[in-house]
C-alpha cells in the first residue's frame, strides 16, 4: 500500500511539473526561442487547464505537488485577468469632448478577404485611419475599385519587396489629409503615415505586421527583431501603432514594447481579453494577437472587434480621444 501511494504521489508530481514550469517562464518572461515563443500564446488555456494537475494532487494526497499546482495556477490566473485591466480611465474621462479618431486594423488573409465587406466596415463603423496588413496587388485593386478611395482618399501603400510573399504588402488609408512618413523596418512592409487632426494637430500610425512566431527558430528571430524595431512613443508627435503584433500580453518581447511608454488601447477600455485571431474553420483556439498600441497621452472612449468575411482576424475598431492642441 504505501509502495502504490508513494508512486501515486510520484506521478502526481510529475503531472504538475509542466504547468509550474509554464508558470515560472511567464512569471520571468525567459521563454526564448522555437517552440517556446508560440507556446506562450496560449496561457489561458494552460490557466483555464491548471485545475487539472490540482485534482490529481489532492487525489494523490500529494501535498507538495498540490502546493505547486496551486501556486502554478493562481499565477497563470493572475497573468491571464491582468489582459484585461483598465490603464487610467481617468484619461478620457478629463476629456470627453476632445477631438476624436477612430482606427481601425483589417487583415486580409494573404488578400484574399473580399473588398466588399471592407469598404462596408469602413462606411458602418465611420473609420478616419485604415491600417491593414496582408495586402496584394489584386486585393489593393478589388479595394479601390469597390470605393475604399471615395471614403478614404487618402493612402500610403507599401508593396511587397523583391523575393517577399505579395501580400508582405501594407496599406495606411485615411480619410484626413495625411503625408508619407516612411516605415518602419521588418519582415512585412510596415507603413507610417502622419493624419492631420482638426483641433489635435499631427497623430503619427503605424501599420504593424510582425512576423509569426509559428513555425521555425529563424520565425521567431524574425518576429523578435520585428517587435524590438517598433518606435517608441515621442513628445513630440502623437504616435499609434495598429496592426496585427502576432503577440499576446504573455509574450515577454510584446511587454518590453509596452514598457517603452506605450498603452493598449483594448486593455484601457477594458477589452484586454477579447480575442481578435482563431483559425478560419475552427472555433478554437481564439488568440489576443491583433493591438492599437497609443501614447499614454490618448484617451480611449470605445474599443469594439468586428468579423470581417473571409478573414481568420476580427477588425479592431478604436475610438480614441485626444489632446486638443
């Protein structure tokens, strides 16, 4: 009898190991490199999935490995609600009347997301800046030629280089007069136009489009450098970045960018945890990897997510607020 409860308590330990290591890489943020990178993606699921290990410790009576399956859980859990906290409310609240903005991220789905339901989110949703990511040369043409242009006729659009996919492309669309301030440098084109805001003066976007972090230890090289190449806030100028990150808050190189001075803008309006990606013909796994990351100075009023027909990401819609000049 106690030769089967010692071995009960053995493999209840070894069952718990896996969620306590998880929980120490997301605490220290040292995960590194292919798989644990896109491993981290899905934190949740290991939090939701913590109870498990639990149970089979205290049915063990194997109190060392409940001890740990408890403390594992409580700090997935903790890691997972803190997605969705407010940043300072007070922000908007100090100017509920300030000039407005409203931004908008699509991805087209390597531009095969038809331009129709597009254009109908732009004209639904009121949109002033369009940043989308995964265009080609045929979907730029479909979006023009279904009116994006007479809604937003203002646009910065980036083609794909020599030897890259044709929908590395990335478009800025405003419908406020805006200037070509370059790009930022990765992987995928990545445009940076500068809006000109009635009554807030200059907002500068960024169409981000990091690359995933799935499949090789080269793809993670390449998304790290991508999100450590993203600028910082500046006084200077009102700076946004939207797009897809391919990055969750549990990613380590995801926070270092947020600790440069930016805030997410879905997190001030408390929407931290809603998933904007999921697999176009499956209902699971549903991933935080789309963000409009906003100076501190930028009050957020609302933050919705949208279905775009035929894309596997749901369009971030952000109404923000900002400083009157």
């Amino acid at each position: 009898m106690a030769t089967d409860a010692s071995r009960r308590r053995r493999l209840a330990t070894a069952a718990v190991l896996p969620w306590t290591a998880w929980a120490v890489l997301r605490a220290t943020g040292t995960e590194r490199g292919y798989p644990l990178v896109p491993a981290m993606s899905f934190t949740p699921y290991a939090a939701a999935s913590s109870l498990l290990p639990l149970a089979v410790a205290v049915r063990a009576r194997a109190w060392l490995a409940t001890a740990l399956a408890a403390g594992s859980g409580a700090l997935l859990a903790g890691a997972v609600l803190s997605h969705r906290r407010v940043g300072d409310p007070d922000v908007t609240s100090r100017r509920p009347d300030g000039p407005r903005l409203r931004v908008a991220t699509v991805s087209l789905r390597m531009g095969l997301v038809p331009a129709a339901p597009v254009v109908e989110l732009v004209r639904r949703c009121a949109v002033d800046v369009l940043s989308v990511q995964e265009l080609t040369p045929e979907a730029e043409k479909a979006l023009r030629a279904a009116g994006l242009d007479q809604l937003l006729p203002w646009a910065h659009v980036i083609a794909a280089r020599p030897g890259s996919v044709p929908s590395a492309s990335g478009a800025v669309w405003s419908r406020l007069p805006a200037t070509e301030a370059g790009a930022v440098p990765g992987v995928f084109e990545q445009p940076t136009s500068r809006v000109a805001v009635p009554g807030a003066g200059t907002v500068e976007l960024t169409a981000v489009h990091s690359a995933p972090p799935a499949t090789s230890p080269r793809a993670v090289r390449d998304w790290a450098g991508d999100l450590a190449g993203l600028p910082a806030p500046h006084p200077g100028v009102l700076r946004v970045l939207a797009g897809d990150f391919n990055a969750t808050h549990d990613h380590a190189a995801l926070r270092a960018v947020l600790r440069a001075g930016w805030a997410d803008a879905a997190q001030r309006a408390g929407r931290g945890l809603s998933w904007s990606w999921r697999p176009l013909r499956l209902p699971w796994p549903r991933l935080v990897l789309d963000h409009v990351l906003i100076d501190p100075r930028i009050g957020v009023r609302a933050v919705d997510l949208v279905h775009v027909p035929g894309s596997d990401h749901r369009a971030l819609v952000v109404d923000l607020v900002l400083p009157p000049v």
